[in-house]
C-alpha cells in the first residue's frame, strides 16, 4: 500500500502538506508536554487517564487505554560482528506492545501492512525523524527499510491507541508516524551505551562483566527492572520495560518492571565487544571484572528436561526429544564428557542437535555437549532454544538450537532427579 499524500508541485508545498506539518509540529508539542492533548483526537474526550498493566482493564476505551498490549518493551541492539550503527551508541529493534502477562499478539491488521515507511514519513513532512532512524535503527543485513516495515506491521498495529479510529482528523498513515516518533522519543532517553560507559562498563576485547552488574547499571538509569540478551556469551540485547498512562502518541511512560521475560545471559564472563577491529589480537588476556561465579560441576546422574516459555513451565522433553505438555516427561541420564560439559540420553538413545533439530535415538552417533547455567540447560553458550509452536494436547514439536524462522523462544530446566 502506498502512502496517499499528495507530494510537492513544482516544489510548493500543497494544502494538504501544510496541514501535515502543521499536525506534526502540534504533535512534537503534545510529546514534551503531555499535558497538551492534539485538538480533535478521539482521546480529547478520555477524561483521567488510567495506567496500563496496573489498572485492570473493565471496559475502558482502548483509544485511551492500551489494551491489551499494555506493556511497551523498547529495545535496543548492540551488533558488533558485523559492526552496525555508531560505534558510540546502540541501535533501535523497535518498540513492543506486550500483554501484561508477558504474552503478545502481532500482525494485529493486514489492512495496515505498509512496505513504504520511508515515503510515509516524507510525506509527513517528517524528513528528520527518517534521518534518525537511517542513523539508529539499523538491520544487521544491511536492509534497515525492511526492518522498519517488520516493526510497524509485526508490533505498531498491535497498539490499540494508534487505531484509525482514535483519531478524528486523521490523515493517512499519521499513526505509523507517532509509532516511529514515540520509539526514537525513548530510544534517545536512555542512551545505553553512555549510561554503561558512566559505569566503568565499556567495550572490550579483554574485560568481561558480570550479568548482575550490567543490569543493575541500566535498571538504576531507567528506574525499573531491565532484561538483558546474550548470544553465546556476547552482550546483544536490552530491554527496557514501561506501562503507559494513557494512549501511546501523548502519554506518559512509566517504568516497569518486567512481566515473564528473563534474560538468558550467563551470570558472568559475558562479552561486551566493541565494534572497532582488535588492533591487538592474540595479546589480550580475557579478564574478568568480578570473580568468576561457578556455575556447579556437570551434572552426573538422572533426571528431566522441564521447558519454560516467558518464564512459565510449559512441559517438559520426552524420550525421542520432542517438546510435549501432555505426556510423561522422560528420564535422561547425564555423562561427564569433559570438566564442565556433560552429553544426554534417553532409553530411545543418545541426544544431540541434529540439523539443528533435537533428537534423541539410536541413530545419534555424535551426541551433543552441554553444560549447566543458573539451572538451565545450556548448548554453546546459550540458554535460549526455540520452537514453531507450543504443544497442545497430543500434538508435538521440534526444539531448535537456532533461531532461523522459529519464534518461540524457551528455556529448559535441568531437574536431577532427588
């Protein structure tokens, strides 16, 4: 779909260009200032505004009231191999309307799946907010419209203020201009990088910090809880949590803590790497900030693979290693294969990722190498797995080492057995 501004003639800007600019200059306005309502929007007639998440929802309007996606989850990037974005700053992933409860819809409107964001935000008049985001929020592909296009259609039209409907002079795609203006408004309010650097947490090729550490820094600036995301011991992710009182374009965000999203960071030696090249390689010792926090010798013995998705108990493994939550849970056997990594069968065989699915039988030749951390199973480092789907009744499913086009993410507790 395109955008259906009427563009400049002959260089003049049209009367329905000075009427966007005129909106968009009102709106800027309405964000410094929540007290200032846009003239004309169906959220004028709110009355008190109710805070999402820790108001129950009895009905309210949901152009004042975000419901049901009433937590916002705006997170952040931090790609150093390939390098994206500046190397003093974090880049933008988008901002996440979650239900209270950790859950979330998306693709909420496909009659709203725009493939032109930038056009939409030029025609708004919006050039600026266009630069920002070619500067800070950045696809590690190379491919940042694609990625914008992903975050409106997968996340923005699941905000229920941003609906057509919430705007009495609405002009075409004006709610896909607040979504992007509103997540760079917050992205700029917590500069992650500086408030780490102002910690003494600075990237490095030899220095590794401690989980504790980075997310007791960043939840002290935001003030609440924050989540931070690893892949196999790198810093990658973070996650900063709000509930919002009133709607998204004009409310005020307050700081939440986080409802069933667990960070899957080892609690010490993680990476924090920093996207210029090592000029020094092979002659930095990796240090630790703090002692190292032992995660416990391999486990030798007995005992059950329970599997937890936003951080509830959703099933657990059975014996050919498929992901079931009706069933019998399976009793795998744990062996020492070096100091602090263990392999796993079940009476069907030995386990392992095979095509990155796993499975367990008689046909697992090469069985995979684990270790524990925190309590949960961990393979290369991560302790994140996923799925395509959960389990429901009879029905199965595959649990995948990478992350690919498999949305679910889990995590699996080892539970020995007493």
């Amino acid at each position: 779909m395109s955008s259906t501004g009427s563009g400049f003639l002959e260089g003049i800007p049209g009367p329905q260009q000075i009427l966007k600019a005129l909106t968009s200059s009102l709106s800027l306005s309405t964000l410094s200032n929540p007290e200032v309502t846009t003239s004309g929007s169906t959220y004028d007639q709110c009355g008190k505004f109710e805070v999402s998440c820790q108001t129950s929802y009895h009905g309210q309007d949901n152009c004042c009231f975000n419901y049901p996606g009433g937590q916002m989850l705006q997170t952040q990037f931090w790609d150093a191999d390939p390098a994206v974005g500046p190397k003093n700053s974090w880049t933008i992933h988008g901002l996440w309307p979650d239900h209270c409860n950790g859950g979330f819809d998306q693709f909420c409107d496909s009659h709203r799946r725009y493939s032109n964001i930038s056009l939409i935000l030029v025609d708004a008049g919006r050039r600026d907010l266009l630069d920002q985001m070619s500067t800070y929020w950045k696809d590690y592909k190379g491919n940042d419209p694609n990625l914008w296009e992903h975050e409106w259609n997968k996340h923005g039209t699941c905000v229920s203020t941003l609906e057509t409907h919430c705007y009495s002079d609405y002009y075409p795609q004006q709610e896909v201009v607040d979504y992007f203006d509103k997540t760079v408004e917050l992205f700029h309010d917590l500069p992650t990088h500086e408030i780490l650097s102002n910690a003494g947490i600075i990237p490095s090729y030899s220095q590794t910090y401690t989980r504790r550490e980075i997310e007791d820094t960043l939840s002290k600036a935001h003030g609440a809880t924050v989540t931070v995301r690893c892949r196999s011991h790198q810093l990658q992710e973070v996650w900063y949590f709000f509930n919002v009182e009133g709607p998204l374009q004009t409310g005020r965000f307050v700081p939440s803590n986080p409802d069933g999203q667990t960070s899957n960071c080892p609690t010490s030696g993680i990476i924090y790497q920093p996207k210029t090249p090592n000029k020094n390689p092979g002659h930095e010792p990796t240090k630790t900030r703090h002692p190292h926090e032992p995660t416990g010798a391999p486990f030798v013995g007995r005992g059950n693979l329970i599997v937890s998705t936003m951080g509830h108990q959703r099933g657990c493994i059975i014996g050919r290693g498929a992901w079931y939550s009706a069933g019998t849970c399976a009793t795998f056997r744990s062996k020492k294969a070096a100091d602090d990594t263990f392999t796993l069968e079940s009476r069907k065989g030995a386990c392992a990722f095979e095509k990155s699915v796993f499975t367990c039988g008689s046909q697992v030749t090469s069985p995979t190498e684990f270790n524990i951390e925190d309590g949960k199973l961990s393979y290369r480092g991560n302790t994140t797995f996923f799925a395509d789907k959960a389990p429901k009744g009879t029905v199965q499913s595959n649990i995948f080492a990478s992350e690919e086009d498999h949305p679910i993410e889990l995590s699996i507790e080892w539970r020995q057995d007493q």
